[in-house]
C-alpha cells in the first residue's frame, strides 16, 4: 500500500490561523514543560479544540504523524473507543500523536474535515488528511489500519525512536512576524498589514510576509460578506464577482481546489475583462499557500489549458 491508497478528505490550509507558527512554538514550550513535570512521559492524548487545531494538529503533522479522533465524550460508546485508541497510543509512544476533538463542542474542525457520524478517526501528516477510519472500528482493524499507514508513511516519518522534528531547528520568527500576529490577534489588520510590509521592503522575497499580505487580504473581502445574499448572487451567472467571493470562502473553508476549480471554470466561459479578473483573482489566492502546494501546481496547469 502507498500514500496514495488512502482517502484525502481536503486541504486543512483553510483551517490554519495567520499566527499558527508563534502559537506553535508556544504550544511547544508547554508540551515539554509538562513532560519533564512527568518525568519525560508525553500525555497519552491532547484535547484539542477549535483554538488550538491549527497548533496541535496542523503544525504538529508538519513533521510527524497525528491521529485525529473526533467524538462525543459524553457517549458510552465512544468513550470506551478512546480508551482503546489511548491504549493504542501509550504503546506506539514516539511513533504517532493521539489528539482529541469532541465535535459538540468544537464544530468548526468537523466541518473543516466534512465529518458525517462520529466517532472517526484521521491520519494527519504534513497539514493534509492521508486516511480516515469512519465509526467505530476493532482493535484488530485498527492495529492493521495503522501498520498499513505506518508502512506508507515510514520513508517520509523520522525512524522509530528519534524525537519528531530533531535535526536542524527553524530559525525564530522575524520581529515583524511576531508583531503582525500579535496585531492578528488583537483584531487589528491595519497594524498587522503595515508590519508584513515593513518586513518586505527590508525582504522583498521574505515568504512568511508573502502568505500573511493575502491571507489579510482573503480576510478583510469576506469579512463583512452576507452569505445569504451571496448565495442568491451566484444565481446569475454574469455575477463575476460573486464567484470571486464564493472561491474566497472555499478557500477559507479548507477547500482549496474547489476554490481554484470555480475560478479556472470562471476564465474558461468569460472573455475581456471578466475573464482577467478571475485571472488576476486566481493569482492572488495562489499567493495565500506555499509554492510548492500541489493544489496551487494543479491549478496553475488547469489556468493555463483554460487561456490557451
């Protein structure tokens, strides 16, 4: 079995906040904090709510493996699922990551994740979903499940018994970056817009300013949109505008490819300046995500077919 045999829901970019990376490092510095109080042993589980998502599961799968269990803790059934899944995770400690969500109480990361019953189970690495286990499964289903993904994902996960993300450190964060999502956080976008742009005129190619400047962007035009009026706008199909809109909010929803399908189906049936709005639109949700996203090449090449 190889990584492709497994079921890709969609993009969790959409899920990620713009001060993920200082947050991250935060988290982090409480997971060790609470290891060496017990003694160097990781908890068996994170609960993990729609706050910390984007820290404890986004930017954790970036180099290692997460397993994302979504439940209801008050269900008998399901809790007796848990404890078999922390079973599970107390005896593959080092190898993968049990994280927690409870879907009644945090429902943003279910719709993120489209999830239709709970209990389910999600494999994360590298910010994407790679394989799901829907309902409630054996322990021996599961055992198999996991060496299966295991072996799928062994030449991409560090070997068994070296620490996740050991090697060479990130650099820390830009003054700047620090200062633009603290000001995210603060609810001031003028503040953190200003800061990204000091950083480029000093970097001009600095990335991290790059991906904040258009997820500001993608921010501030959907921020005051009235979905329901949207919705009837995309009743007319003249409406280009509205179908910039619509592709903002999928990519802000996590569906990334949908997004950027509705804008090439956009540029495919309009012409003159219709068809360069969409154009110019699609290239700047590109700049929302790294350039090597594989949905960004895939749209690239679909732009293309579509112009030519």
């Amino acid at each position: 079995m190889s990584p492709a045999d497994f079921t890709r829901p969609g993009s969790l970019y959409g899920a990620v906040d713009l001060g993920a990376r200082k947050q991250a490092l935060d988290a982090q510095a409480r997971r060790e904090a609470a290891a060496q109080e017990s003694g160097g042993v990781p908890a068996p589980v994170i609960d993990v709510d729609d706050a910390s998502f984007a820290t404890e599961v986004v930017e954790r799968s970036m180099n290692s493996l997460v397993l994302l269990e979504l439940t209801v803790t008050r269900a008998e059934q399901a809790r007796q699922y848990s404890l078999l899944l922390e079973k599970l995770a107390a005896e593959n400690a080092g190898r993968w990551t049990l994280a927690r969500v409870d879907v009644e109480t945090s429902q943003q990361i279910a719709q993120v994740l489209r999830v239709q019953n709970v209990p389910a189970l999600y494999a994360i690495f590298q910010g994407q979903p790679v394989a799901v286990v829907p309902g409630i499964a054996t322990e021996a289903q599961l055992r198999d499940w996991l060496s299966q993904l295991l072996e799928a994902l062994a030449q991409y996960l560090p070997p068994a018994g070296e620490e996740p993300g050991a090697g060479p450190q990130e650099p820390p964060a830009d003054p700047e970056i620090i200062e633009a999502e603290r000001a995210i956080d603060a609810g001031d976008l003028d503040a953190a817009a200003a800061a990204y742009e000091r950083l480029l005129t000093r970097s001009p190619n600095d990335a991290d300013a790059k991906l904040g400047l258009a997820g500001l962007g993608l921010i501030r035009r959907t921020q005051d949109v009235d979905p329901a009026e949207l919705e009837r706008r995309l009743g007319d199909p003249a409406d280009v505008e509205a179908q910039l809109l619509a592709a903002d909010f999928e990519l802000l929803s996590g569906d990334v490819d949908a997004a950027f399908d509705r804008l090439v189906a956009v540029v495919r049936r309009t012409a003159g300046d219709d068809r360069n709005k969409a154009r110019v639109h699609l290239l700047s949700l590109f700049d929302t995500l790294p350039v090597d996203d594989p949905s960004v090449a895939r749209a690239r090449r679909n732009l293309a077919s579509a112009l030519f």
